[in-house]
C-alpha cells in the first residue's frame, strides 16, 4: 500500500511543477504583451509622424517586428491555454 502511495506522490509533483512553470511562463507571456503594447503604440505613433527616408524605414522595421513578435507572443498563449485545459 505504502509503494502505491509513494508512486502516486511521484506522479503527482511533475504535475505540479508543470502547473508552477506554465504558471510562470504564462506570467511572462502576459508581461512580454504589454512591453509589446507599449512599442506597437509607439511605432504607430512614428509612423504617422512626417519622417525622412532612413527615420520612416527604421520606424516601419520597428513596427513589423514587433508586430511578429506580438503574434509569436500570441502563439505561445494560445499553446499555454491548451496545456492548461490537459
């Protein structure tokens, strides 16, 4: 009884620990949205300003990574939600 017991305990702790770390990756994922919020608003913002030629090109390389780093941020909460619900 007792090693039946001691093998569900071992069973339980990875479990747990999956839960800890998506936890925390899901905290980080949430904290990586909004810095990203912050520059997608300021790029946005660049870009309606009246730039030269070299400023423009920088600020719409800004914009479209943060844009697919924002997407990518949203993949990796999209996969976190579904390990949750395992």
């Amino acid at each position: 009884m007792a090693r039946k017991a001691t093998a569900a305990a071992a069973k339980r702790k990875p479990k747990s620990e999956k839960a800890a770390n998506t936890a925390q990756i899901r905290t980080l994922a949430h904290d990586l949205s909004n810095a990203l919020e912050a520059i997608l608003q300021a790029a946005y913002l660049l870009g309606q300003s009246r730039l030269e030629d070299d400023p423009k090109r920088w600020a719409q390389l800004i914009d479209s990574s943060s844009q697919e780093a924002a997407r990518l941020n949203r993949e990796i909460r999209k996969l976190l939600r579904a390990m949750s619900e395992e």
